[in-house]
C-alpha cells in the first residue's frame, strides 16, 4: 500500500474532493481489473471512454478516481482528483508507483517511421554483448537483462513501461533501448519518463489513419525531442527531411548521422550485397551481415548512439561486426534449388519500396523477384494504391494477398491495392486472397535462383481476422513450401 499524495508529484490538479491522505493498493485504467482500494484513471480511448465506467469502478472497490469531468454522483469515502489531462496524469502516477525508474538507468528511446525495431533490438545485443546488462522495449518483444517478455504493443501503456523498468532496475540493468511510437507520445505514454537520448530514424507515409495529416504526425514525433532533457543526447538522420526539424526546440546535446550530407557521423557504402554490408564508417572500415542501404542507416545510427554513451570505438566496431539481422528485417533462407525467400515487415510504401530497392541493387536482372505483399485492415486506406503501385514498378511478379484484414473484408483491400497498379505492369499481377495459398503459388512460381519477398508481417505469428488471431508465420510457411520443393 503506498499513499495517495505520494504519488500525486508534478501532477497538475484542477479539484480534489476527499483525502489525499488515503492508502491505495494499485492504479488500473480498465475498469474491470479495478479492485479494493484501487486508483482507477478515466482515460478517453478512440473505441471507449473510461468515463463511462467510473460507477462500475467504484462498485468494485475503487478508492480513488481521477478523471477529467467529475461524475454527477459524488461518493462519500471516495476521492475524486480531476485534471485536465488524464493520459498525462496516468502516465506522472505510474513513475511515481515505480519510484520513478527511468532516472535509474539510461534510457534511450528510438522513433521515426522505419528502423525503431532493428536499431533499438541490435543496441540491445551490442550492449549485452560488451558485457552490459541491458534492457529492450520493442515491438517484437520486452528484455529485462535475459529474461524476455512478448510485446503486445510497440510503445506499452504508461503502467506497464514502468512496471519492465522498475524490474529492468531491480536486476541491475544500466541501459535500456525502447521504440517510441507516434501513437505512444501523442497518448502521453512517455511522460514522466527520464531519457538519456533520443534517436530519430526518418519520416514517411504512415499512421494517417490515426493523426489527421503528415504535419500532425511529423509533429507529434518532435513533441519527443522537445522533451529531452538538457543532459540527454538527440541523434538524428541528417539525411532527412525532417531530421533538423527534429532538433529545433531540443535542449538536449544534439549529433546527427548521414550517407549524404555532413554529419558527426558518416558512412560510405563500399560492398552491398546478400551476405552483408561493408561500410566505411568516420574513416574505419568495417564489415556487418546486415543488407542494404536502408540497413547501413540503421548501423550508422547504432555506431553513433554507441559512441555518444561511451562505448570504446574498436570495441564498438568489433561487436557491429557480429550483430545479425532482427526477426521479420530481411530475415532470409535459401533452398537447395537456390530460391531465395526473404521475409520483411514492410508495411508503409517507403518501406517497401527500400526492400524492393535494396533487392534489386543487388540481383543480376537475370532472375524473377516475386512479391508477396497486402495491406492490413482497419488502417491508413489511403497507402493501399501506393503499396500496389511501388510493388507491381519494382518486382517481376506480384502476388496481392491479405495481410492483417482485421474487421474488413480482405478482398475489398485488395481491389484497393490492385487499384493503384499502372496499366503496363498488371499483367504480373495475380491476386490470392488466402495468404497461405497466396505464399504456395509465389513458390511454385519461382525458379533456381529467383527471389521471393514476403512484405507487411515480418516477426508477426498470427493472422488477424475479425477479432481472432490465428496461428501464422510468413517465415515458417515459406521454409516449409521450398523445403517440400526441393524433395
């Protein structure tokens, strides 16, 4: 039990009613695990308003409320805390909970639009391979030194970050990496917490299904580096566009990191091919089993993070050199009739069309690339004809199939995708609604030394479909379609 005030610092309050003096168990925000002597926080989501359960709340035990519009019927014995923001205010008590973690270890976020999952995962194994314990909030998955969680989320809610990073503190973790989402800075899930740098990777086309237009995504990003403190580090892509926009209110140290333009940290491209990357990094040479372009990106922004916390540079280099590539990033196998299957979680058109980019810059043109490729449902609509459109100019064949249809019909995303395909290139398309059936005919379509990429789900196991997950890995799939091939 801990006591209400305790955990009320730097929250900004509008009104109380009741004591502040009172002893509470846990803070919840879904109203049906609110239990005896419970905080329950009301918080306004895109599907429910909590709002509407605070009387269920209070039937179930809640002591304390705090919401943003005070009920109509007050309690006696309950206090009532309103505020104005209560995405903030969850976020401010969930480190006070902890007793602020995040100021107990050096924590480093990543966001942009691609990159967040390979650099904040690959400065995970780089760290623990220099001898550090080190923690990972990621999309693929949460590290907590060596004991590994599976991530439901790309940024968790506020509760739930503190929650690993007070574990993270409690088994002696020094560095922690963690994605930081659009949609976790713009719901407040990282207020509160105390960052030793940030690192910006790029900006494209994505989640304008949740924000209303580019600038309010681009600025909802910033709204990360705004916040960094003065003792912190903000690392990013002078490449881009949008990289110095990053940086224009930052009080934080600021690095930035570049294949073009001039930058602390700049790398030139020597070798591209499929078995790695040999890059040529502030003047040192050095080789990595990571692929294309888009990859020498995300080495550069690892070597720069690396360096600005402190890592020896031979020692640095020594360990990139070792680092494999991430679940579901270019991850590939080649059958024995020599058909290469690679399996990326390209989902946005800038995405995609990198991978496509990188995979042509490296085949000879005397082999087919056949794509496999669809759009999720529930998401950004207006990218489905652009998906179409890079994967049909880019590949010898295309198959459109579902990816995640969620509560639409997947055939209706489909005709969207296949809308944006130019009229001289639809003869190499086909579309197959089932996915898995979608996979076995890029397979049989595919001769000796031919390439397959399988876009959109990466490390994902699981189909989406109307509410139901079900069992399914693009990777696992395709390994066992051209295993059977080659018997």
């Amino acid at each position: 039990m801990i006591v209400l005030k305790d955990i009320l610092y730097r929250i900004p309050i509008e009104k109380t009613i009741g004591s502040t003096g009172v002893a509470v168990r846990n803070i919840e925000f879904d109203s049906r695990n609110v239990g005896l002597n419970d905080v329950f926080v009301a918080i306004k989501g895109t599907v429910a308003d909590g709002h509407d359960y605070i009387l269920k709340a209070s039937e179930q035990g809640a002591l304390v409320i705090i919401c943003e519009t005070l009920p109509k019927t007050i309690i006696n014995g309950i206090t009532y805390i309103q505020v104005a923001d209560t995405h903030k205010a969850l976020a401010l008590l969930a480190a006070n909970y902890y007793e602020n973690p995040s100021e107990k270890l050096k924590l480093v976020g990543i966001t942009g639009t691609n990159g967040k999952t390979t650099i904040s995962t690959l400065l995970y194994d780089l760290f623990a391979a220099a001898g550090h314990k080190t923690g990972l909030i990621s999309t693929v998955k949460v590290m907590v030194d060596d004991t590994r969680y599976e991530a439901k989320r790309t940024t968790p809610d506020s509760l739930t970050i503190n929650q690993y990073l007070q574990e993270m503190v409690e088994a002696g973790v020094e560095y922690c990496f963690m994605e930081v989402s659009s949609h976790g800075i713009h719901q407040k899930r990282t207020e509160g917490l105390h960052f030793a740098g940030g690192i910006f990777t790029n900006l494209t086309h994505e989640h304008l299904d949740y924000h209303k237009n580019f600038k309010e995504y681009r600025d909802v990003k910033k709204q990360f580096f705004d916040q960094l403190p003065k003792t912190a580090f903000a690392l990013t892509n002078g490449d881009d566009k949008n990289g110095g926009f990053m940086l224009q209110n930052t009080r934080a140290k600021k690095y930035t990191y570049a294949l073009k333009t001039h930058a602390d940290y700049k790398a030139q491209i020597l070798e591209n091919n499929f078995t790695g990357l040999l890059l040529k990094i502030n003047n040192n040479e050095i080789w990595v089993k990571l692929i294309g372009t888009f990859n020498a990106y995300n080495m550069l922004a690892i070597f720069g993070a690396a360096d600005i916390l402190g890592m020896e540079t031979m020692k640095l280099l020594q360990l990139m050199s070792t680092l494999n590539s991430v679940d579901g990033r270019f991850q590939y196998m080649v059958s024995e009739k020599k058909i290469t299957a690679i399996v990326d979680y390209a989902h946005s058109p800038d995405a995609l069309k990198n991978v496509l980019q990188t995979i042509n810059s490296i085949r000879t043109g005397n082999e087919d690339l056949i794509t496999v490729v669809g759009c999720g449902g529930d998401r950004d609509a207006t990218k489905r004809p652009i998906m179409g459109k890079i994967a049909a100019t880019l590949s010898t064949k295309v198959v459109f199939t579902s990816d995640n249809p969620r509560t639409e019909n997947p055939d209706k995303i489909i005709e969207e995708v296949e809308a944006g395909v130019p009229a001289e290139h639809f003869k190499k398309t086909v579309s197959i609604t089932n996915r898995k059936q979608a996979i076995k005919s890029a397979c049989q379509m595919a001769n000796e030394n031919d390439i397959i990429l399988i876009a959109g789900k990466g490390h994902e196991t699981y189909q989406e479909i109307n509410g139901e997950r079900i069992d399914f890995d693009d990777f696992k799939i395709v390994t066992e379609f051209l295993t059977a091939l080659d018997k």
